[in-house]
C-alpha cells in the first residue's frame, strides 16, 4: 500500500511516519545498533565535556594534581599554583553584610 514512503533520518521523523501511516504500520529505523552509539558518543563527548572529565581525572588523584598545585606549603613552586592560591584568596574573603 504505502511501499513508496521515504525511510525517515532522525527519531522524530519516525515518530511523525508512525502516526502518518497509522496503526500497526511502523517504519523501523534501519541503523545498527554501534552506528547509533557512536553517534551517541560523538555527540557527548564535545571539547567542553571531554575538559571537565580531564579535570576531573587530574584533581581526583593526588599524584596528578601535585604536578600543577601544591597544597603543602604554598609557595608557588608549580605552574597552576598562582591561580589555586587566587582562588583560595577569594573564598576566604568575608562576606558582605546585608
């Protein structure tokens, strides 16, 4: 009956086939499963998250963090330790009365 519908490209597309088509004639996405879930991680893994778990990464493990900071004596002996002291600066600052 319908043999001459295009197969639609995105999820809503198919939602809007299905309802254009009626009951129980579905077009089924014909993807396979790994094309969709690297699509999926192409898509999450954009340079703003892939900083934030790389962060993450360095400030969780006390060996990496100790490369950029040093907590101990503060003394701005490794590279990041200027803006970690900045920061603590600015968190120790009082705050305003209101």
């Amino acid at each position: 009956m319908n043999a001459s519908l295009p197969v639609p490209s995105s999820p809503s597309a198919c939602t809007v086939a299905r309802h254009a088509l009626g009951r129980g004639q579905v077009i089924a996405n014909r993807r396979p499963w790994h094309e969709r879930a690297k699509e999926l991680v192409q898509n999450a893994l954009v340079p703003p998250v892939v900083a934030v778990l790389f962060g993450t990464l360095l400030g969780a493990a006390p060996p990496l963090r100790s490369v950029f900071v040093d907590t101990a004596d503060m003394d701005n002996s490794k590279p990041l330790e200027f803006f970690f002291n900045a920061v603590q600066e600015f968190g120790q600052v009082p705050r305003v009365p209101t």
